[in-house]
C-alpha cells in the first residue's frame, strides 16, 4: 500500500500581518475590531464570558494582536 505524502509550507508573517489576522478574527466572531477586544480584555469586561468559543478563539490570537 503506498501513501501520499504532502508537504505544508509555512511562512512567519510580519507584524502588520500578523496585527490584521488579529483584527480580522475578532471582527468575524465577536463583532468588533481587535483594538476594542484588546482595551476590554485588559480592563476584564471579558470575566465571566472566557469560556465562550467566540472569547476564546480570539484570546487564542492575543500573541498577534499585541
């Protein structure tokens, strides 16, 4: 039996890359660009709400919106 094997390429993206990913996500899933997510995460206006999906998914892109 043989087996294909693909290969995956990767990039690292640029800041500003990596900023609008951010951006883009937050607004996909919560409505709002990724500067209003970061000014309410750190003023804990998401305590409480962490465990939703669309929270969490956005939470997971942090990294890239700093």
């Amino acid at each position: 039996m043989t087996t294909k094997t693909s290969i995956v390429r990767s990039r690292r993206l640029t800041s500003r890359e990596a900023r609008q990913l951010f951006d883009r996500e937050a607004r996909r899933h919560l409505k709002m660009s990724g500067t209003e997510f970061l000014r309410r995460w750190e003023a804990g206006k998401f305590d409480g709400q962490a465990d939703t999906s669309a929270v969490r998914r956005v939470a997971m892109l942090l990294p890239f919106g700093r």
